[in-house]
C-alpha cells in the first residue's frame, strides 16, 4: 500500500491517523505542495490525481483512491480491526458529522488553493491571510466544542473512550489551530481529546513531525 503525502496536509495527516490506528503497513510517497510552484501539479501526479491535491492512497492491489474520508470508509471496511465507526447506526451518524464538520466547514476555508487565491487576486497581505484562518477554525471550533461539551457520548474521544474517525479529522485541525497561535485552551474538550490523542503511540507516528518528508521545507 502506499499514501501520497505531505506532511503539513490535514487530509493526508487524517489518512496517517486511520493507518497507524489500524496498524496497517504502506510506502510514503512525499508530495511537496510548495516546492517547484507544487509537485502537486507536475503532470505526473495529475495522471494520479486531476485534482492536484494531496491524499491519494493506492491498496495493495494498485487500486487508486482519492479524498481522505473514502480512504478511511475503505480501510474501515476492509480492515474492519479495530473498528473506527460505531456499532450502532445513529452513532455512526453521529461521528461522521463531527468529521464531516471539520472536513467540508472548517477546512475547506482554509486550505492551501483558497488562501493562494486570496493573497494572489486580492493581494491580501500574509497578516490578512493568517487573520482569515484564525477566523474560521476559531468560528468552527466554537461550535464542535458546544457539541462536543453538550452531548453525553464524549469521552476520553470524541466518541467514548477509543479514537474513532472524528479524531482522526480533529487532530489535525488542532495541529493546524496551533500552528496558527490559536489558544485551543477556550476549548476545554478539544483540547483534552487532543491531549489524550498525544499519548497514543498511532497518533505520535501519524504527527507531522515524524513524517520522512518533515525536514523540506520550501
């Protein structure tokens, strides 16, 4: 198996996550999304990918498969052990709308194309861009703490007291919200789930920091 990757992408980091949780061997393709303008969009990992973004993850029978939440749905049905959904449908329901809250409202907002766009046809300036990204994690996270505080499935995790998929999507956007000086601590949950994430051995080698690709910077 191998995952397409760059070690700052939230998508590829969420992939990482669901790998690692599932202890499931693969290669590390790095794919550097600033270097050379974006190999992202060198013609021969548009072959792979039209989109030009980063994940794609490839199975063990050469089979290509793109956008991180049907990467995990896969995995998640072909490698069943342990599980990262739920028993119960209203539960499933529940995790993936917290995952889906990240992925399509929080992130999507804050993501290397639109913040591109915004700088080189609005010629916002890099203080205006980071203000930008604050602004919606932080309007983003508001709500998923009040969810989260609220609702008597959360524990250690966002559901229970095992990872499931929605902290395989929140943990990065907590990176993110870090990189970006955000005090997480207004957000009591988020930042105890995130704590607890920390100390799992999966967690620790999905973490950019321990990416091959860590050290290339542009």
């Amino acid at each position: 198996m191998r995952l397409y990757s760059y070690y700052r992408s939230s998508a590829a980091y969420r992939v990482r996550i669901a790998l690692c949780l599932k202890k499931l061997s693969y290669d590390y393709v790095p794919v550097h999304l600033l270097r050379h303008g974006g190999e992202q969009l060198l013609p021969t990992y548009h072959a792979l990918n039209p989109d030009g973004v980063v994940p794609v993850f490839i199975d063990d029978e050469g089979h290509a498969i793109q956008q991180s939440l049907a990467i995990i749905e896969y995995l998640e049905e072909t490698h069943p052990e342990p599980p990262l959904l739920p028993r119960h449908a209203l539960d499933r329901a529940w995790v993936r709308s917290l995952a889906l809250q990240i992925a399509c409202e929080i992130h999507p907002l804050n993501n290397l194309r639109p913040l591109k766009y915004l700088k080189d046809a609005f010629g916002l300036s890099d203080d205006a861009k980071d203000a930008w990204y604050r602004h919606w994690i932080e309007l983003g996270f508001t709500s998923l703490e009040q969810r989260l505080a609220s609702d008597a499935r959360t524990g250690a995790f966002c559901y229970g007291d095992t990872p499931t998929l929605a902290d395989a999507f929140l943990i990065p956007q907590v990176y993110n919200a870090q990189r970006f000086h955000i005090d997480v601590a207004r957000y009591p949950t988020i930042q105890s789930i995130n704590a607890r994430a920390m100390t799992l051995d999966a967690f620790i080698a999905a973490s950019p920091e321990k990416q091959i690709d860590a050290e290339q910077e542009a």
